[in-house]
C-alpha cells in the first residue's frame, strides 16, 4: 500500500489511553449531533467529513482523484467529525484491537478515498456500456461536486442531486460564493437540485410530479453513505421507488454497513433478495481491501473488511 500519512489531531493531545481518547470523542459527538441554527442534523454535518477527507486524497501526488472543490465545502464540521469520530471507527471496524491491519486513525481518510474512486469507476463503465441518453441520480448527494470534475460526465443528459433543503442550501450558498468569484470550473453536465427528505418523502411523488423525471432513459443511481442513516421501512421504500424509477439497463451503486442493528435497516443479503425480486441482477459485491475495492490504500496482505462495502445492481 501507498503510505499512510499520519495526521495530528488536537482533540487527543495530551491523551494517552484508549479510555481518554474515547471520552474525548464522545463529548466532540454529543456535541456535533446536536442540529445546528442553520438546520443541518447530524447527517447533513457528515457530508462536510466527507469533504474534508476528498480534499486530504486531493492533496496526495499519488492522488485517485482530483477534487478542487471539496476544500470549499469542508467547514466548519469536516476536519472536527474527521477527527473525533475516527478513534472510534479504528477500534469499531477499520483496526480493531489485535487485528492487526495497520490503519491507526486514518482508516476512514483511506476508506473515503477508495470508495470516491470506486464509485468514480463505476460511473465511468456504465457511462461507457450505455448508448444513447442517460442520467445519473446521487440520492443524499451531500456536497458531492462531480459534475465539474469528473469528466465522464460529460456524456450524461443530467445529473440529479437529492438532499435536504438545509444541505442544499449550504451547498449552493457556497457554490454560488464561487461563481461570483470566477472559481466555479464548468460544469461537465446540467445539474437539477432536489430538495427532499428521503426518509420522509417519496421520491416517486417528488420526482415524478414536480420535476418531470425521465423514467424512459437508463438511470444510474448513487447511494453512498445514506442507508445507515435510515429505517428499515425508508429503505425498503427507498429501493422499491428506484425501481419504479428505472429503466432496463439502469445501475444501483450501493454503500452499505454490516453492523446496523436490523431494526434500522436490511441486511445487504435481504437487500439482494429485495432487489432481485424488482429485476436488479448483482452485479457485484466488495468489501473494503478486496481486489477492485483498495486502490493501494488497504494495507497488503491483510483481511478485507468485513463490515463496509459497495454492492452494484443492473435492472434487467
């Protein structure tokens, strides 16, 4: 694997045990899942981690992508989720006590930057497998800005992006800072923006009605780091909207958890089942570090993951 570079955190300055360290976390979270003035819940902070850690690969000269916006979109959560949950998410599912794996902290940063790059991928093959018009749909989109970087997306008629009204605001508050500044690289397709709740609203009903989607071309969905955020039942509903929604030759891309209680959400085999049922064949399933999941950021020769990872559907 590449190095990992190790990065300072102030939080656990001065700390020394597993206990300190933990404490010190917990009082960061009990703070950051409060919802803020501007709405944003716990969820939505996340989007800004995500941020964070795409500009920290960014950096790298052996980057797997290059996102110029992401150092925009990461205040004033990014860095302070990244560091305080990452003592936690190091014992819980990238380097547990005697595993042995070799993350320490970084393994989310690691995590964060393959699955962008994963699902890059994934974006591209379809875009390159389906003729004629297509669309691509990031459902919980966050402040995701592939449509001005990622260049296959050139080739798509739109690119649709669901989140909150207070994640959305957030998002276009800044973009629009940028715009007016002449730092807003051109987009690589047009962008439709819907503001929705997917655990409260149907995205059939939004979609649909308000916004005219084109169920008539293949869509390819994504669906990163958004099921563990969700019920059971608004899965379920989830799933069986997309697949109302989507043509023969549409693709799903996946994330999901293992260790969700099941009571908040399906497993990913009763997702299988679920999906198969609407006419989804699997097309794939990765684990974290598995070969075509690690891009030289998993440690070699060490255990894949067995908690997070990426499942890839194409509707029949």
């Amino acid at each position: 694997m590449s190095s990992i570079p190790i990065r300072h955190r102030p939080i656990f300055d001065g700390l020394e045990t597993g206990e300190d360290k933990m404490a010190a976390a917990m009082k960061e979270y009990e703070i950051l899942k409060n919802t803020d003035e501007d709405g944003l819940d716990f969820a939505n902070k996340t989007s800004m981690w995500i941020a964070f850690e795409r500009d920290l690969e960014s950096k790298r000269e052996d980057r797997l992508f290059n996102d110029p916006l992401a150092k925009h979109f990461s205040e004033p959560y990014g860095q302070r989720l990244s560091d305080a949950m990452s003592f936690g998410l190091q014992v819980g599912v990238f380097d547990p006590p005697g595993s042995d794996i070799g993350f320490g902290l970084e393994g989310h940063v690691m995590y964060t930057a393959a699955r962008t790059r994963l699902i890059n991928d994934h974006i591209e093959k379809w875009m390159k497998g389906v003729k004629g018009d297509k669309q691509v749909i990031n459902v919980g989109a966050g402040v995701d800005t592939r449509p001005y970087w990622l260049y296959c997306l050139s080739h798509a008629t739109s690119y649709w992006e669901i989140d909150t009204v207070s994640v959305i605001k957030y998002k276009h508050t800044i973009l629009d800072g940028l715009e007016k500044k002449g730092q807003l690289p051109c987009l690589m397709c047009p962008i439709r923006t819907v503001s929705m709740d997917v655990g409260k609203e149907s995205i059939v009903n939004v979609l649909s009605e308000a916004y005219k989607f084109d169920t008539s071309i293949p869509s390819c969905w994504i669906l990163e780091g958004l099921i563990m955020y969700l019920k059971r039942a608004d899965v379920e509903q989830l799933m069986d909207s997309i697949s109302q929604l989507s043509q023969t030759s549409s693709y799903l891309i996946l994330n999901f958890s293992t260790n969700m209680p099941a009571t908040s959400s399906p497993s990913i085999d009763e997702l299988d089942e679920l999906l198969s049922v609407a006419n989804w064949k699997k097309v794939d399933r990765l684990m974290f570090g598995e070969e075509g999941f690690h891009y030289d950021r998993y440690p070699k020769n060490k255990p894949a993951n067995k908690i997070v990872g990426f499942a890839m559907y194409e509707k029949e």
